[in-house]
C-alpha cells in the first residue's frame, strides 16, 4: 500500500499540511509523507513511529478511482463492495454515512483477518464530480486511538 519512505519530523502537537495533486489536507505533525504504492493512489501519509519492518502500520491513502468522473457514488460503492468480503480475508465491521466538509459521504469500517490484523475506515466522497477515497489503516489494537488523527484529516480533505 506504501513504501517505507517516511521520516520522523518531530512536529508534537502541531499540524502539517499536505497540497498536491489538486488535494490538501491536514495531517498530524509528527506524521510524514510517504510513497503511496496502492492502486490509484494520488497521496499517503503515515505515522514514523508505527513503522515494522520497515513499514509504517498507521497510514492514510487518499485514492482517486479510475473511469468514476461524473459517476454516481453511491453505485460505484456498491460495486466496489458487492464481492469484496468475500473469501478475500477481509471482515465488514460497518458502514453507514456522514458528512465531510458540508458534503455527503459513504464510510466502511472493515478489518484484515491475518496474523497481524489490520483494521481500514474506507470515506467515499464526491467532490467536483470525481470520486474520491480517503483510506485510514491502523493495527486493528491502534485503531481506535488513531480516530482523532483520521478525522482530522477526514475533515479538512479539500479539492482545487
């Protein structure tokens, strides 16, 4: 999903922010950039202290589809989905809907039955006709404690 290019940048409590391929968000300070490697994959960031292997566990990817401009969401989704729990070793743990920046959006939490479970919070958006997907990763034992990073940056992901 990403390379294990990240560097600590030793931020504490303040907020970075990230502007690049018509996005931008906000992101913790102590997070890095880093080298998203997942299919349509247009920005990642990542936690440095979550790094095993050589890999960072905590990580934020925002994808933008292909062929979805001008799609409806709400199909597009549910194709997504339609086959994706199945046999795939992914588990649902739910979906529902919310609001980003005023907009509607789809969100499914889902989680990885492997030997170091993982737990992902998939956010559909619509923004200027083009679908967009904010993926948050997270050690399924540090997923919960991760939110309030995820909403941030969640809640201030825009489009130019």
């Amino acid at each position: 999903m990403i390379s294990g290019c990240v560097t600590d940048n030793k931020k504490n409590n303040e907020t970075q922010t990230y502007s690049q391929n018509n996005v931008s968000f906000n992101y913790p300070g102590e997070w890095a950039n880093a080298t998203p490697t997942a299919p349509n994959a247009i920005a990642a960031v990542a936690d440095p202290n979550s790094v095993q292997s050589g890999i960072p566990s905590t990580v934020v990817i925002i994808q933008k589809p292909n062929a979805t401009a001008g799609s409806n969401i709400s199909a597009v989704y549910a194709l997504n989905y339609a086959t994706f729990f199945n046999n795939t070793g992914y588990q649902q743990v739910s979906e529902g809907n919310i609001t980003v920046n005023g907009n509607d959006a789809l969100e499914n939490i889902y989680k990885s039955n492997s030997t170091n479970p993982k737990q992902y919070r998939a956010v559909w958006l619509n923004e200027n006709g083009t679908i967009y997907v904010i993926l948050c990763i997270a050690n399924e034992n540090d997923f919960k404690n991760e939110q309030d990073n995820f909403n941030l940056i969640i809640n201030s992901f825009k489009v130019h």
